[in-house]
C-alpha cells in the first residue's frame, strides 16, 4: 500500500455510520489515520464503530450536525479523545424525495439545504482555526454530479450540492497558502441506502446518464476521497474530481495554460472563419446560423474558463 502519510492524523467523517462514509473510514483507518464518525443515527454508529475497531483506532460520536452547538460539541468530544482534527470528510448529506421544485413544501426543501449544505459550512468553520494554528488540514466535501448539472425532480440536493462546490472553491482560495487543501468529490449514483429516497424513476434516470451503465460502488468514492485527505495531494486545492463513471464531460478541461492554449487556436480559428463568413454573407445572415450551444462548465482556475459558447455554425 503507498504510504499516505496519515499514521499520525487524526480523521472526522461525518454521516460515517454507513454508505459512503463507512467506506472511506474504512480507508483512512486501513491508511493508518485515527477516525471518528460523527453520526445522527446511534444504533448504526455502534454497529460499526464495533466492525471497524478490528481495521484502526476509531471513535464516534452521536451528533445531528445541522445544529451550531451539537457541531462544536462533537468538536470538543473528538479532541478530547483523539486530539485535533486534521482531515474533515464533510460526507452526510439526504437525498430528498423526487419531486419538482414547486411540489416541494418549503420545510422539506430546506431541510435538504439543511444537512447538505449548511452543515457543511458548520463543520468547517468549527475545524479550520485550529487547523490554520497548525499549518495542516485536509477537507473534502462530497458533493454530486447534481450539483455541477442539476438533476430534474431534486431541485434541493442540486442546489445544495452546487453550493458545496462554491463553499470549496471559496474556502480553498481562502486557505490556498496555509497548508489546509480543501477539495470537493462529485460522485454519480453510488450504490447506497440513500438511492431509497428517490423514486424507481428518478434512479433509473440517473443511471442512464453514466457512460459507463452502472452504478458506482462506495469504495470507489473512498480510494479517491483517502488520497485527497492525504500527504500525496499537495497541490491540489479548491478542485472538483468526477467519480461519476463518465457522466460528466466537458470538451476542455480547466488545467491551466494548457487549455487556454487550446481555446486560444480555436478562438482564432474560429475568428477567422467568422471573417470570412462575415464578408460573405453579411452580419444579419451570420447571426441566425449561429446557434450558441453551453459546452463548458470547467473547475475555476487561474487561465482556465468558467463557461465557454462554441457557436455551431449550420452552414459548414
Ligand atoms: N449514493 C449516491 O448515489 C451519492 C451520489 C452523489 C453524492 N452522494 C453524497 O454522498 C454522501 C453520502 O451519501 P450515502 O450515499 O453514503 O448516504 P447514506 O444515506 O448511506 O448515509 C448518509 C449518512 O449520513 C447520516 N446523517 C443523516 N443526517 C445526519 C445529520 N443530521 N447529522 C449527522 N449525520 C447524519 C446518516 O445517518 C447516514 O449514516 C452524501 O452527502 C450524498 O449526498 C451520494
């Protein structure tokens, strides 16, 4: 196994009782990192806190994690038992039931906002100080391929899982030169307990979106989320990484100088044929053959693009 560098660190996971967050507590602790689960369901966290103490030094604590005070007491409990957090795996999170925007009642949809989003802010804010004081810290959030392309009949979860991805991005840029990477993972359908909230159809959907025709298995999920908690990622923060099986594509990648260089021929070619166009057939003829077709949405970094039109001209 490569050495993560995770012996001497400690690991919260949120939601760790089962699905997800069970594989990659599973994961930290076979890395060798000290894990506590933070949990809103007891029974469960019993049940595999006793299955995962045969794995590594783990710990758990029973916390609805949408509440400030719970958050920062489960904080204190965590270090009082296994000293400060180094590594946060912002993990719970409800899917919501499969309704359009407007059957949904407003407690219901902010109940998703709830978990999903707000407690993920809250665990952040109660971590980050004292991992700013220490000069390390690992935080990924779990967010969706929802909310990079918004699923029909969850407006909540999209909603939230997207601004997951913009508190990472916001976060990551904040905590950019102190030594605490801050990362988000957007999985597609991954086979767990949570695919019982949405209707036969609503899954079904999603899974005629993934390339690649199945579902994804949590451990999956795990192998990517281990090595973004670990002492490999060193230069990789305010990031998204797909593990969705193919369903999200993007024509240009956001890597730097590399795919703006790319942007950058085609611009001018496109430039170019859009001159000649031009002299040809005149501006009122140009502007009905093109129709503008949304074909980016890439991670924000320096010199990659938030949002790139390819005009699809019918006549060539
Ligand atoms: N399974 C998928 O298809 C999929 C796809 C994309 C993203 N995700 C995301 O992955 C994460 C894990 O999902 P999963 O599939 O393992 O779900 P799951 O339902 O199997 O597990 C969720 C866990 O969160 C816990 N939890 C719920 N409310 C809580 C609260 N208020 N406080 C503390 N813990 C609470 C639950 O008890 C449970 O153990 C979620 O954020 C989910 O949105 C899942």
């Amino acid at each position: 196994m490569i050495d993560y560098g995770l012996s001497d660190k400690t690991a919260v996971v949120t939601g760790g009782a089962r699905g997800i967050g069970h594989a990659i507590a599973t994961r930290l602790l076979e890395h060798g990192a000290r894990c506590v689960l933070w949990d809103i369901d007891g029974k469960a966290l019993d049940k595999v806190s006793e299955q995962l103490r045969s794995v590594g030094s783990v710990g758990s604590v029973i916390v609805d994690i949408t509440d400030p005070e719970q958050a920062t007491d489960a904080l204190r409990k965590t270090e009082g038992a296994m000293g400060p957090v180094d590594i946060l795996v912002n993990n719970a999170g409800v899917a919501g039931a499969s309704k359009t925007l407007w059957e949904c009642d407003p407690d219901e949809w902010r109940q998703v906002i709830d978990l999903d989003l707000f407690a993920v802010f809250l665990c952040c804010r109660a971590v980050v100080p004292q991992m700013l004081s220490r000069g390390f810290g690992r935080i990924v959030n779990i967010a969706s391929i929802a909310g990079k392309e918004g699923n029909p009949n969850a407006s909540h979860y999209s909603a939230a899982k997207a601004g997951v991805i913009g508190l990472t991005k916001s976060l990551g840029k904040e905590l950019a030169q102190s030594g605490v990477l801050v990362n988000a993972v957007a999985p597609s359908v991954i086979q767990t307990e949570i695919l019982k909230q949405c209707s036969k159809e609503h899954v079904d959907y999603m899974v005629s979106k993934i390339p690649m025709g199945r579902m994804g298995q949590a451990e999956e999920v795990a192998a990517l989320v281990s090595w973004l908690c670990s002492r490999q990622c060193t230069f990789s923060t305010g990031a998204v990484y797909d593990v969705s099986g193919g369903r999200a594509t993007y024509w240009l990648l956001g890597v730097g100088g590399f795919g703006w260089k790319i942007f950058e021929s085609w611009a001018v070619s496109a430039c170019f044929m859009r001159a000649l166009v031009v002299c040809r057939k005149g501006l009122h003829q140009l502007k009905d053959c093109i129709r503008a077709q949304v074909c980016l949405l890439a991670d924000d970094r320096r010199g990659s693009l938030d949002c790139l039109f390819l005009p699809k001209l019918s006549f060539f």
